[in-house]
C-alpha cells in the first residue's frame, strides 16, 4: 500500500482522476440467490466499519465487486485509511487501492504510467503484466487491445520486460459502466462471510492464546460473537479479566459492538473443590462454564458455543474429555481450532494481533486449585454425581444471574449497524 502511494503521490492528480477502494469479494458471489441478502449485509458491515471516519464513504455495488468512492478532492492517505478499515472486514477477498479514471483508452494508459511510475520494480527491471476486464463490453478496445495498449507503453517507456505468467508487478485495468478503475497489487482481505450471516454464538474467553483465534475463526464464518469470561476472582486477581478485555477490543474491529461478559468464579471454583474429587477438578470446572455459557446463550438469543479446544492439547482436551464436556450441555459446543498444531494457532494470533496481550502474564482461574495430576480419561458417571451434590444446573443459573457486562467505547456494531453505548475504560455494566 505505501509502495503505490509512493508511486501515486508525484502524479497530477488530472492523469490519475481519483483515490478509490477496490473490494472483491470472495465466497458471498458463489452463493446463488441469496447473494442479495449477504450483498445487504456485507455493505452494512462496511458502512459501520467506516463509521467515525472524519469524511463520507459512498458505497457502489458492482457485479462482483463493491466500490467504496471518497469525497472530490480526498488524498491518498484518506484512501489508505479507507483501505485498511474495509480489510478487516468479514467476507472480503481482495482490497485494491485503485485510481478511477474517465473511461477513454488515453486515460487509462496516462492512469498506468503514473502508476508504475514510483513503483521499485521499475529500477531493477522487474517483469510484469497487465490484465484487463471488462465489465462493460461497449468500450472500445477489448480486453486484449488494452492489455497490449497499457502494457506497450509501460514497456516503451521504463523498458520493462513483459510476462505473462508470474510477473513481479501486475496492472489491472478494470473498464466499468462509468469509469474505468486502475491498480496494482491489493492487501489481502480476511475472506469468509459477512458478520452476522450465519447467527450469534458466545465465545467462552480465556486470556490464553487459543480462545481469541477460535473466535476469529468463527467470526469468519459469520457468526456474531458475544464474549465469556471467567475469572478467578475472589481468590485471583483481575488480571485475566483485563486480558480478556483487550483481546476483545482487538478482536471488534473484525465485527464491532462487542460485549463482554465476566463471571467471578472462584467460589464456585472452590466449591467444586471441596467436594474431594480433586483429579476431576478441571473438567467438573470446564462442565459448569459450558452450563453457565448455555444459560448466558440462552438469554443473548445465541445458538451455539465456542471454545478454543485442540485435540490432545492438555489433559482436559483428550477425545474422552471432550466428549465428557459435550455431555454437560445440549447446545451445540463449536471448536475451530481442533485440528490444528500450536505453532499454527500462534501463527495465526500473531496475524490477527492477539498474540502479545495473550503472552501477558495473568492468573487464570483455571490454574487455580488445579491438581498436581489432571484426569484424562474422565468418566460422565463421576461427574454427573459431582454435579448432583454441588447441584451444578443451579449453580450455572446463579452465575449466569451475576454476571458483569462490559462494553467497548463508541464501537459500531456490524450487524445490526447500531452503535454501542459509549462507557468507559473497562467500565462495569453489572
Ligand atoms: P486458551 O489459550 O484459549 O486459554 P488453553 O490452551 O489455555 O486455551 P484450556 O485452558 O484448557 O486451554 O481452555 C480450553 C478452552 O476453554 C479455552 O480455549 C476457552 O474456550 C475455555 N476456557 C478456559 N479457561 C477459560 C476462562 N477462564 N474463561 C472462559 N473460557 C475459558
Ligand atoms: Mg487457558
């Protein structure tokens, strides 16, 4: 992005006509005839990601891509800001900085120069290629003409080599109804659906590296999230509620207007505690926060649950055990992160920016009492007799009954475009 802004910046701003953003969208065009509705949604999404913007953002669907149009005379760096908000937008594939110019060849090979201009493949000679579309079939030069019209007089004037397959530097020409849009490479966009397409669910939140790419992954998938999280307190500190806190503001700008729940759990921690069977500490814990996350689901009108659960990761995520958790609840339990390795599930947090608070130190309430030996094979029958003594579904009920909600400041909510009250720093909404 930086590298064609560069290249940009020294253009009359009369050869490049204006700063626009280019989205293409991914899976949302393979969807048949419910492809209105995500188109709905996903410009809904897009116009409360660009909320709080300091100028207006017009939004213009193409077939098969949107374009988001700046106001006359907005600078490059206004399109950069534009660029950056919409690629952390669900759904999206590609998202090009793009020059719109006046839908005559002249202009569009002026648009192109300029472009390759700044860009550092033209002082080492890099190859490239230029790929033209169409959309409007009535301009005059086909889609090849063009390619060979642009692309001769890059080559006439930088000498740069032509290749057409793999080139280190790509121009598209794409000739629309009434403009024709020119750029080169794009930031990559995060792909799956729009937020709020496939429901709501309630992502059980730790302060740990995995439950925050769970969420992400879900949220990929279309899913509203609602944060939980269980904090050890009386007995811990808040540390871990504020981890949890900043983990979900980091993860909003992927949905916006996120809400985050919080149970004081260590008494209920204790309790379970006292009743003796201490190897099955852990997973009586983990059955009572499932409960309590299908009670809070229940009331937030959300479908499912979501854990950051790998397979064989620790003692409490052996088949056997994630079977035993399963059986705690009706609602359906969803665990993105089941197959994949922790070097890939670190990878992944780095990119989605969760990764340091997750490394910050906290007391989770899970270490909390935990045995010196974790069971790994835990039998249902034991643990439904645990909860009948501590009468486990009041307990849930009672938890659910005291949570603490916290919201995040002036955040605007993607799906339902509503813009979340405004409290302060993590301020409590018991
Ligand atoms: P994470 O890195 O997300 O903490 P983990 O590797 O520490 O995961 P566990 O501690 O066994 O694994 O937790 C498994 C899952 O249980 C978490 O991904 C999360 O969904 C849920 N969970 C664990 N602790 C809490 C908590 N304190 N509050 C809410 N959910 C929790
Ligand atoms: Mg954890």
């Amino acid at each position: 992005m930086s590298i064609e802004t560069a290249a940009v910046e020294t253009a009359p701003r009369s050869v490049l006509g204006e700063p626009c953003v280019l989205l293409k969208l991914g899976e949302v065009v393979l969807k048949g005839k419910n492809r209105e509705i995500f188109e709905r949604r996903l410009q809904n999404n897009i116009r409360a990601a660009m909320r709080g913007l300091d100028f207006k953002v017009e939004i213009k669907q193409r077939s098969g891509v949107i374009v988001l149009r700046l106001p006359d005379g907005s600078t490059v760096e206004q399109a950069d800001q534009v660029a950056e908000r919409a690629a952390d937008v669900m759904g999206l594939v590609w998202v090009h900085r793009a020059w719109r110019v006046a839908k005559e060849p002249e202009a569009v090979v002026a648009a192109a120069v300029e472009l390759v201009a700044g860009r550092p493949e033209v002082a080492r000679g890099a190859t490239f290629a230029v790929r033209s579309r169409r959309r409007d079939k009535r301009f005059p030069l086909t889609s090849m003409e063009l390619d060979r019209l642009v692309g001769g007089t890059i080559h006439d004037t930088y000498g740069l080599p032509v290749r057409l397959k793999d080139p280190e530097l790509t121009v598209h020409v794409e000739v629309d109804q009434s403009e024709v849009f020119v750029f080169t490479d794009g930031i990559p966009g995060q792909g799956g659906l729009p937020v709020g397409m496939s429901g709501r669910a309630l992502v059980l939140m730790s302060g740990g590296i995995d439950s925050p790419v769970a969420a992400y992954r879900m949220m990929r998938r279309g899913l509203k999230v609602d944060f939980l999280h269980f904090s050890g307190i009386p007995f811990t500190t808040a540390e871990s509620i504020y981890k949890a806190y900043g983990l979900v503001r980091e993860l909003d700008r992927f949905q916006g207007g996120s809400r985050l729940f919080v149970v004081p759990f260590g008494k209920t921690q204790q309790q379970i505690k006292s009743s003796g069977e201490d190897r099955l500490q852990v997973m009586a814990q983990r059955r009572i926060m499932l409960k309590t996350g299908e009670e809070v689901a229940r009331r937030l009108g959300a479908g499912a649950l979501i854990t950051g659960d790998s397979l064989g990761q620790v003692a409490s995520q052996t088949l056997t055990n994630i079977t035993a958790q399963d059986d705690a609840v009706d609602i359906p339990v969803l665990r993105p992160l089941i197959g994949m390795d922790k070097t890939e599930i670190m990878a992944e947090a780095r990119r989605i920016r969760t990764l340091a608070i997750s490394e910050l130190p906290d007391e989770d309430c899970c270490s909390l009492l935990a045995p010196r030996r974790a069971e790994t094979k835990a039998k249902i029958e034991d643990l439904r007799k645990m909860e009948k003594r501590l009468d486990a579904e009041e307990v849930a009920v009672r938890l659910a009954d005291n949570l603490q909600e916290y919201r995040l400041d002036q955040t605007t909510d993607q799906a339902s475009g509503q813009a979340a009250p405004a409290t302060s720093e993590p301020a409590t909404r018991a």
